[in-house]
C-alpha cells in the first residue's frame, strides 16, 4: 500500500506532506522521517465544523468549547503523499538583477570631483544631491551636475546618499539645455537656496528672540521675589527688635516698681496704693522736667557709635561683622598685654587698617573712646600705658561680642 503520510521517528507525529515535514524540522529539529500507511486523522466537530488531527487535539477542543460530537472523515481526505518539494515559480519575463546577484560585491558611494562637491555644497544643496548629480553628470562640469539637479529634483531618493558597487563607471548624461539655459537654472537654483538660508535664519532669530524673552521674564520675576523675601526679612527683623525692646522696657518698669516699693519697705512706709500710683500725666511731666539727665556711661557711648557704624553702612553686612571682629582683635590684644606697646599703637595709614576699620565711619571713634588718641600729626592711634583702663575694655569687648553675635543688633 502507498504511503499517505509522514512519520516523524523522533516523536511519532503524522504529517500529511513534505512541506510540513520540513516545518516539522525546522520547529523541532527532528530530521528522521518515514513513509507511513497510517493516514492522518480528520476528525470534524459536528457542531463547528473544525477539524482535528488526532485524539489529543479533540480533546483539547472538548475542553475549550464543550464540543464532543466528532465525524471520521480520515478515509475521504487520505491521498498517496508526493515526496518531491514544490518549485516555487519564476518569472522568467523578470531581468536578473546584477548586484543583487552578487551578494558579496562591495557597495561604496560614487568617487566624484572633491572641487565640484564643494561648490554645489556652498549654493546650498545637500552633499547626497550633490553627488548624485556629479555621478550622473559623469563629473564633467558644474553646470552639467546643475542641470541634472533641475531635471531629477523631484525624484523621490534625490537626498538619499548613493551607493554603487566598487570600481563602477557611468557615463555623463547628455545636456538637455542650452549653457544660457542652465546659467539661468543655476541662478535661479542659487537664489532658492539664499531665500531658503535666509528664511532660516529669520526663523532661528525669532526663535532666540522668543528664549531671550523668556529668559529676562524669569529673571525679572526672580529678581521680585528677591526683593519681596528681602522686604519680609526685613519687617519680621524689626517686629522682633520692637518685641525685644518692649519686653526689655516692661522689665526695666517692673525693677523700677521694685527697688520703689523696696525703698518704701526700708523706710517704714506702708506699700503704695495701686489707684494713687500713676499720678495725673501734668504731675509726671513736671517731675522729668525738675530731674536732671544722667550722662550717657562709657559703654551706652560704645553701643550708640556700633550702632551708627551698622546704620551707615546697613548695604555692607559683611564689612561691617569684619570692623566688629577687628575692632574686638585690637581691644583683645591690649587688655591680654597692656605692657606691649606695639599692641597699643596704630598707623592709622596702615592698607589692612583702612581696608578693615579706618574706612568705615565710627570706627576709629570706636577706639577712641576706648583712649586711644591721635598721635604725630594724626598718623597714629595711641593710648598711653597709664590710661589703660580694663573696665572700659572689658566694656568694650562686651559691646562687640553682643553687636557681632545679636542678629538684630542696629537694625532699627
């Protein structure tokens, strides 16, 4: 009996020709097959018409669709199987195509005139145009190349760079213009390019006109928020100094009524009655005007001349911390060595010196209320042994310390 199928020896499967035997191969690399007289199977579901190959694909089908009703149909379908592959057909009216044919040929792009490419490139055309017309044009001469631009501008690959197989040569196409002709295609090729570099390069200008407008609307809304949480920083410094100050005020009310009613006990009288305390505002008014004013003390002076030098120069915050810091070096120096005379005098034309302290209003009075004086027509602070006085220095450092570490020292 002939064979109707193919059996795969490696597992068994029933094929029904030898184009799925090689798909057979190809899937599972199974490569013993023999003629079988067992045909494959065709067993068609009654209810969909599907048809299945074998036992296991019916049951498969069972269980996917619920399907169980199967008609035999293997004996109509079963035909002696032909060995031979199919030739696929070919058209022989179809030219073969030479490179194609020669898969191993090397493709490379055209050698053309280097002097030519440069001069097309410079009005304007790409360099894969460019060499396209040099190719064709059989690199002869740069109006033949034009002219072959204006004839093939509209094919699809004109900007695609070209590719040849090696040492190959083509003969320079025939002009189909005139010289006045192409001169006037060159013109106007020339031309098209200007207007399209000019169009360009408008577009690029409005473009960075647009970013530099952006950019100098982003600096100026920075610059506004700068400004504004400069502002706040400002008002919340000085609502804090009017809180210290407030509360350094109801402290000094709250000692005065003390050391008051103080006074009263040590005197044998009885305390003050709370509604008579606050004589009429006329009573008060007399009584500071009938006091006399006590003289500023030497440490209020030193705080008053800090807070002038901050004020007059409240824009340079870093120069002026720098005036405390050296101001507090001097001080330190003569009261740890008041025996050291070149601790106690001062060129006052020294740069560093005028740099630091000598430039900034209040500084040198600073020292001066510290005793230094001015010495050798005013070229030297000087303060004497005998008027080294540590109390005053000691008020001094105190007064620096508070004015450099105080974030609100001189604010209002």
């Amino acid at each position: 009996m002939a064979g109707v199928s193919l059996m795969c020896g490696d597992c068994g499967t029933l094929l029904k020709s030898v184009q799925e035997a090689q798909e057979h191969a190809e899937l599972t690399s199974h490569s013993n097959f023999s003629e079988s007289t067992e045909a494959v199977l065709n067993l068609v579901c009654s209810t969909c018409g599907k048809p299945c190959r074998s036992k296991t694909e019916t049951d498969l089908h069972t269980k996917r669709t619920g399907h169980t009703e199967f008609v035999d149909k293997t004996s109509e379908a079963a035909k002696p199987i032909i060995l031979e592959v199919p030739k696929e057909p070919m058209d022989i009216d179809e030219p073969v195509d030479s490179s194609t044919s020669c898969p191993s040929e090397e493709m490379v792009a055209p050698e053309v005139d280097q002097k030519l490419l440069e001069e097309l490139e410079g009005m304007g055309f790409l360099k894969a145009r460019a060499t396209r017309a040099l190719h064709f044009s059989g690199n002869t001469s740069l109006e033949a190349a034009v002219n072959w631009v204006v004839e093939h501008e509209n094919d699809p690959d004109i900007d695609e760079m070209l590719l040849v197989p090696a040492n190959t040569k083509v003969e320079a196409s025939k002009s189909s213009l005139t010289p006045e002709e192409m001169k006037l295609k060159a013109a106007e090729l020339k031309e098209r390019a200007r207007k399209k570099k000019e169009e360009e390069e408008r577009r690029m200008e409005k473009e960075r006109e647009k970013e530099r407008i952006r950019v100098g609307k982003e600096l100026l809304q920075a610059k506004r928020m700068e400004e504004e949480n400069e502002r706040k920083r400002i008002m919340a410094l000085r609502k804090a100094e009017k809180e210290e100050e407030k509360r350094a005020r109801e402290k000094i009310r709250q000692k005065l009524e003390e050391d008051k009613a103080e006074r009263r006990r040590k005197l044998g009288l009885p305390p003050e009655d709370p509604a008579t305390a606050k004589p009429s505002t006329s009573i008060v008014e007399e009584k500071k005007s009938s006091l006399p004013i006590r003289p500023a003390t030497k440490a209020e002076q030193m705080r008053d001349c800090l807070r002038s030098l901050k004020q007059n120069h409240k824009d340079e915050d870093a120069k002026v911390k720098r005036a405390f810091q050296t101001l507090l070096t001097y001080i330190g120096n003569v009261a740890k060595n008041p025996n050291e005379e070149k601790f106690r005098k001062i060129r006052l034309t020294n740069q560093t010196f005028q740099d630091r302290v000598g430039s900034l209003k209040g500084g040198v009075e600073f020292l001066e209320l510290c005793g230094f004086e001015k010495i050798e027509g005013e070229e030297f602070l000087f303060l004497a042994r005998d008027k080294v006085e540590m109390p005053v220095l000691n008020s001094a450092g105190s007064e620096l310390t508070s004015a450099i570490n105080n974030p609100f020292f001189g604010v209002l």
